[in-house]
C-alpha cells in the first residue's frame, strides 16, 4: 500500500488519483508522519452508499442509538429471541 505526506498529495494530486483509479488500490495520506485519511477507488455505484451512510438522518440515528446505548437502554439479541420465541 503507498503512503504519502500531505506535501506530496498537495504537490502531485492527479498523479496520484490516476494511480488510485488505474491501480484500484488505495493511497495512505499522512500527516507528520502519522495516517489521517485514504484515497480509495470510488465508482458512480459508490455514490448512493455513501450519500445514505453521511446523511443526516443516519448521523441522527447513530447519534441517538450512541446515547441509549450509554445509558443501557437496548436489549441483547438473546433477550430478544426469547422474548419473541425465537430459536
């Protein structure tokens, strides 16, 4: 897998995301040495997975699912089962 510096993504960007797109194989930006984001192949069947997974109401939901699950108001899929007499 290559890795670059945020110098060498600014300075060669297209380089870069042709090698990404005619490779398929994805390119590890770092900063200060240390991973902080990827470049990854991403095709038109890509665009409505990832509008759905960042939309606002998913975000909402996994803002809401966080908090109950913090203050333990979930149930166990074993609680569930049983509850509904399921093997």
């Amino acid at each position: 897998m290559k890795m670059v510096s945020t110098a060498e993504l600014k300075a060669h960007t297209n380089k870069l995301l042709v090698l990404v797109q005619n490779g398929k194989k994805p390119v590890v930006i770092t900063r200060h040495g240390k991973p902080c984001a990827v470049l990854e192949p991403c095709g038109e069947e890509d665009l409505d997975g990832l509008a759905f997974e960042y939309g606002p109401e998913v975000l909402r939901m996994a803002r809401e699912s966080a908090r109950d699950i913090a203050a333990k108001r979930y149930v166990t899929m074993e609680q569930f089962a049983k509850k509904h007499g399921l093997p």
